[in-house]
C-alpha cells in the first residue's frame, strides 16, 4: 500500500504537468480576449448572448426551428411586426461566431446584434433661464388660440417611461379602454395582464414608472412634458399640446439604456392600440451597419409617424450614420436642435439631406419624475434638460396640434406640413433649412406655396461602369405638378436631362460611362407657384485597381511591386499597417509607376502589411489592391528584439525560448492562411496584454509556468507524446486499483 501511495502521488504531479500543457494556449487566448474586452467595454454596442434574425420570405417554420437547433438556442421569441425572432444563445457562444453561422445560413435575410439604445440629452450648465423659451419661439401662444389639442390624438412615448403621477401630466396619460385594471386577467389578449397605462418592456411588466436616474434623471417623463403637459391649469409648465394622450411605453433603464427588441416590440404595441405619432428621443450605439430589424418595424408600421432625435455627437448624418434618425423613411421626421438665438445647438447632429429641420433643444425646461435625482416634491418638480431629446418633442407635440385640428390628416400630410412650415434661418445646415413653428403650420395653406423638395436620392442599383444609372428619390410633397431632372457630366454645367410626371420616384439614365467619370444628378419639384429647392447626388465610377501587389524584403528595406490596371491614373498612393496602428497613407508615386521601396522602418521586429490605390487629380480614386505583407527585421544598436508576451513573461527578448517560439512561428504558422491570420491578430492585440503582464510579477510567473510546456512540447515532441501515453496507462491503472479496492 506504501509504494501504491507513492504511485499514485507521481501520478499526480504528472496529470497537472499533462494538464498545464493542454490548457496553456487556451489560457493565453482568453488572457488576451479579456485584457482586451477591458480596453473596449466602453464601446460594446449590443446585448451579450441575443441576436435578432429574420428569416426569408417562404421559410418553414420547421426550418426555422432547425436553424436555431443547429446553433443550439436556449430560446427565442417572435418579432411579429417583422417576422424576424428573438434569439438567446447558448452559453459559450460569442455574438460574432452566432453571427457568422446565422449569416452563412441561406435560409437567412439578416442576422444582428440586439444593439444598445440609449437617451438623447446632455446635462445643461446653467438652470436660471427663464420657462419655456420654446413655446415663444415656435409662437405657440398663438397656435392654441386655433387649436389646444384634443384627447382623441394618441401620442405614444418610448423612452424610460413616464412619472404618470405627475400633476401636470397625469390627466393626459393614456389608460388601455381594453383592459380591465387589477383583475389579474389579459382582458384584451395581448399577452400583457393589467396593462392599463402602457408597459415596461425592459422589465416586461405593467408599470411605466419613469425610474431614470442617470445625469439629470427623468428623460421621459421631462419629453412628455414638452410634448402634453396640461395647459392653463395654473400650475408648473405648459405642453404644445395641451389636450393629448400620452402613452407610456418604457424601453430604456434607469440608466437611460435598452436594446432594438424592445423598441420593436414597443412599435408593435403602439401601432395595435391605435397610436399614430411615435415620439423616439434615442438613438442606438453606432451600429457598423444600419440596424435592419428597426428599420424594419419602422417601415411596417407604416400608418404611424415617427418623430426622432437627430443625437448630440456634433455629426453630419449626411457622412455618419446614427439610428433610427439616418433612416430613410417616408414616415419619419428626424429633428436637430437650436438653442434661443436660433442657432444650431453646438452639440446637435445635422445633414441638408438627412435631418429634416431644427426645433429648440438648449435649456428646456419641463416636468421631473418623482424618481429622478434632486426630486423634493410635486410643486418644484421641474427642471431644465439639453438636447435633441427634447427637440423631437415640440415636433411631435405639433403634429398631435394638427391632428387634434384635422383628424383626415394622413402621417405625410403631417410631415409635409411641418416642414412647408418652417421659419427659414440662415445657415442652419438641415433639410429645410428652418426651426418649427407651430403657428404657420396649423395655418399654412400648401396651395399658395412651391412643392417641398424630394429627398433621399440615391442609386437603386449600384452604379458601375458601361451601365445605365437607375436613381430613386422620396416624393414628400403633395402639390407638385411635375420633376426636372438635371445632369452634370465631367463637370461640364449641369442640363436638363429630364421632365417627369408628378408622383414619379424613379429614373434611368441610359448613360455608358467609363472609368474615372465624374457625374452629378439634381431634381427639383415644381408647380405653378413656382420651383423646390432641389435634391442633388454626386459619384465617380472608380478607377481599376491595381493587382498583384508582392512586397519583398530587400536590404535596407522592403520593396513593393504591383500591375498598372488603369491608364486614367495620375499616381498611386501607397497604404502601410504595422503592430496595433490602423493603415496609413505613406507615400504616393507618379502615374504608372508600379514600385516602391520602403525605407523607413521600425527597429523592431514586426510585420508589414501593404495595399496601393490609383488616384487623380479629380479625386477619383480606385478600389485598394490586394493585401501583401511581409516580416521584417533590422537589429537596433541594443539588439531588441519584441516577442510581446513571452518577452514579457521571460522579462529578455534574448531568452533562448523565444528563440524557439519564433523559429516555430516563422516555420509553421506562416506557411498556411489560418497561420499567417492568427499571427496578425496576435500582433494587433497582444501588446496591451503583454503592458499588463510586464507590470505584475505574478502575471509572469502565471504566463511563464505556461509557456514553458509549450516551448518544450515544440522542441521535445518525441518525448512528449511518449509521456502523454505514459500518463493515459497510469490513469486507466489508477482506475483499475481504485475500483479493485
């Protein structure tokens, strides 16, 4: 028994030697996945473990089941305004390999992220202007002597809900006449019990309570306000619309936080009780392509109008895209703010083509909820709020005046109306070119006016060379009697291209062009009182692109060499990426030149990637050329050499170890395309882990204690797998003696 017990403790140490060898590199990997994830947990864009996916037009629901077994999804819920689904992923798997395998699927139309949404607003530096600057700037008072709204309009808010106890709300807040209060029972059979004031969807229950507590707190219920707070009731602030229904629909946190589903199951909701205007002070997180699914809701819920925050980044939506206010929609009206001398806000997003007009947004004030930071009581329940948050609202407030005056008034009848109206500013850089005005739009009379202008042109099909040009633009006007279409070839002046009938959205132009052509396209609208503005769109067809680009070390540096595809160039511009830096442009060469030897290179070892781009002098450019990389190496004067993380843990890049993790690298990893990629990732995300571990004496001892089975597996692997063998046939003795016993 002595010796069995001595048997059994090698035993021992050789299974945790065996194990530290096969969990080294995983340790390593998910080491660099999470000093990493530290360095971006400020910019995580959506919710871990949940997609939404939408499956093609036709698919079973079977295949759809399968779909989702074959990933292995714990659950998932139908989308129904969208016929998309919901999914919750199993554990252990990543957003991005769901998203891979989900978009490799055929029976799939999209698959994405369920991105994060958050409020609109900024916390203001100064709380002593005067009340309501707004109302007068929109001549509000003027307004309410034509109409003070009507409590037939239901206007539903989504956003951290609404204070629906609030004096100077709490009797335009919409109660559910479907839905029997308290009795436990989902009288009205939409899967919601007792949703008699609306629903918290972040917490799917059935109290919007407005609990924000971020920065000032209270975003929605400080929304509502501006858009219905009760009028001439003697008491706190006045709503553009006086008389409306507010329905609370509570999609955001109480840290002013929330995702696409439960904004889309929130459009749902409000499209099937009625509501026709949907107020969205949100925005989501820059999303690296649009947000199809709200897209999506959006479009379908087609007989409502959705009233949008334009975002307070500063940024032109014409060459950023932040959503829902970038979509191109019919029944959208994206607003930017302006503070109280007309000027757009500093902090408001903007875009000719994309925000529609302006409304004030600096200073507002308006109603807290009793759940906000600072709150004391009802009577001093007030406070003032920055932002296009609170911009959005006077707009929607406004449409529920016009249809509380006209209730035949369709969503684009509301839209067109609202933006005829406007009080032109000097350069204020939107769509309209003005801020709101309430007055003139309950008594503006379109017959009188020019058409508005189009919007959203753009390419039905993306345009190429030695094929006609199909363009496609939106018609948000009812009074035109016809379009011109003008053109513009080569710069040479624009001309008239075309006349087309009213209602008319589409046009070809069965034009051939050729590489590097540069043309632009103008519509305006037109009737008897005279022409739009117009809408304009400018391309170039690209040049070819340069191919085969090889780069070759060669002794003082590396030389590049590619094919001259194009011989309307007037130079090539030379693109350079090495270690964590993204690429950068570092030279350009003159017209069919096709080499370029690159001198100016780091002292330590590394690798180089390369791509080449054509360029003229109109700014026309071609697409980049293939990706070529090379390693290269120049021995500084102390002889450095970087192995980020072994270099850290060994605390020498002169170790003969990582001598052998090199050799095993440049002989193996290099010589396959899996190989050559995990190497590049290596280098872009390895050096902040390895910052981190050179900083803490037990990290490296961790990291040390692993990579020495590694190093020894690569130089001894006889051995290894002799001991490995070995090892099994002491486990399965083991097994035996234990279970004889």
């Amino acid at each position: 028994m002595k010796n069995t017990s001595k048997i059994f403790s090698r035993n021992k140490v050789k299974v945790t030697f065996l194990t530290t060898i096969f969990f080294t590199v995983f340790f390593i990997f998910n080491l660099s996945i999470t000093i990493n994830a530290g360095y971006k947990s400020g910019r995580h864009k959506y919710k871990d473990g949940e997609l939404i996916i939408k499956f093609k037009k036709g698919v079973s629901a079977s295949k759809v089941a399968d779909s989702h077994k074959v990933i292995g999804a714990k659950g998932w819920k139908r989308l129904h305004l969208i016929n998309a689904e919901h999914v919750i992923l199993p554990e252990g798997l990543t957003v991005e390999e769901a998203l891979e395998r989900y978009r490799s699927d055929p029976n799939v139309e999209y698959a994405e992220p369920n991105y994060r949404v958050h409020k609109v607003s900024l916390t203001p530096d100064d709380s002593y202007f005067s009340s309501q600057w707004g109302l007068k700037k929109i001549e509000a008072e003027k307004a309410w002597d034509i109409s003070r709204g009507s409590s037939s309009v239901l206007v539903a808010v989504l956003d951290t809900g609404i204070d629906y106890n609030h004096p100077d709300l709490k009797d335009n807040i919409w109660l559910n006449p479907d839905e029997k209060c308290s009795d436990g029972n989902d009288n009205d059979n939409n899967e919601k019990i007792d949703d008699c004031k609306g629903w918290d969807f972040v917490n799917d229950d059935n109290d919007p309570m407005d609990d924000d507590r971020s920065g000032s707190g209270s975003h929605g219920t400080h929304v509502a306000g501006i858009i219905g707070a009760i009028g001439n009731n003697g008491y706190g602030v006045a709503g553009v619309s006086w008389q409306v229904k507010l329905m609370p629909l509570k999609v955001l946190d109480n840290k002013g936080s929330g995702y696409i589903s439960d904004i889309i199951d929130a459009i749902n909701y409000a499209k099937n009780k009625g509501a026709k205007i949907i107020n969205l002070s949100l925005e989501a997180e820059e999303a690296e392509s649009g947000i199809n699914s709200l897209k999506d809701a959006m479009s379908s819920a087609n007989d409502c109008l959705f009233i949008v925050a334009a975002g307070n980044k500063g940024y032109d939506l014409d060459k950023i895209n932040i959503y829902p206010a970038s979509f191109k929609l019919e029944n959208l009206i994206s607003v930017g703010a302006t503070d109280n001398s007309d000027s757009k806000g500093y902090f408001s997003n903007y875009g000719i083509n994309t925000v529609h007009l302006a409304a004030p947004g600096s200073k507002i004030y308006s109603t807290q909820s009793r759940m906000a930071p600072g709150f004391v009581n009802y009577t001093t329940a007030f406070f003032y709020e920055t932002g296009t948050s609170m911009a959005a609202p006077f707009v929607t407030g406004v449409a529920a005046l016009l249809k509380a005056n006209n209730q035949n008034l369709t969503n684009k009848d509301i839209k067109e109306i609202i933006l005829a109206s406007v009080d032109k500013i000097n350069n204020l850089p939107f769509f309209t070119g003005g801020r709101l005005n309430a007055y003139k739009a309950l008594t503006i009379n379109l017959d009188e006016l020019p058409p508005l202008k189009p919007e959203n042109l753009s390419f039905a099909e993306q345009p190429s060379a030695g094929n006609p040009i199909k363009l496609k633009w939106t018609d948000i006007s009812s009074k035109e009697t016809n379009y011109i279409f003008e053109r513009n070839l080569r710069n040479n002046g624009f001309s008239l291209l075309s006349i087309l009938p009213a209602n008319q959205n589409t046009y070809t132009d069965n034009i051939s062009l050729q590489e590097g052509d540069i043309v632009s396209y103008r519509v305006y609208a037109e009737n008897s009182k005279g022409k739009s503005d117009y809408v304009e769109l400018s391309f170039s067809i690209p040049l070819y692109q340069p191919e085969n680009l090889v780069a070759t070390k060669i002794g003082g540096g590396i030389k590049l060499s590619w094919d001259d595809k194009t011989d309307k160039e007037d130079g090539y511009e030379i693109w350079r990426q090495s270690g964590t830096n993204d690429y950068q442009m570092i030279a350009t060469v003159d017209k069919d030149v096709t080499v370029y030897n690159d001198t100016n290179l780091s002292s330590n070892e590394t690798f180089y990637y390369y791509k080449v781009r054509a360029y003229n002098s109109q700014k026309v450019y071609s697409y980049y050329s293939n990706e070529a990389f090379v390693r290269f190496q120049i021995q500084s004067s102390s002889g450095s050499k970087s192995c980020f993380i072994a270099t850290a843990a060994y605390g020498t890049p002169y170790h003969p170890d990582i001598d052998v993790l090199r050799n095993f690298r440049d002989k193996y990893l290099l010589n396959f395309d899996l190989g050559r990629a995990f190497v590049k990732l290596y280098y872009k995300f390895s050096p902040p882990v390895a910052h981190v571990i050179s900083k803490s004496l037990l990290l490296r001892a961790i990291v040390l204690s692993l990579l020495l089975p590694i190093v020894y597996l690569i130089k001894f692997p006889v051995t290894y797998f002799l001991i490995l063998f070995m090892l099994l046939f002491l486990l399965k003795k083991r097994r035996i003696i234990k279970f004889c016993k």
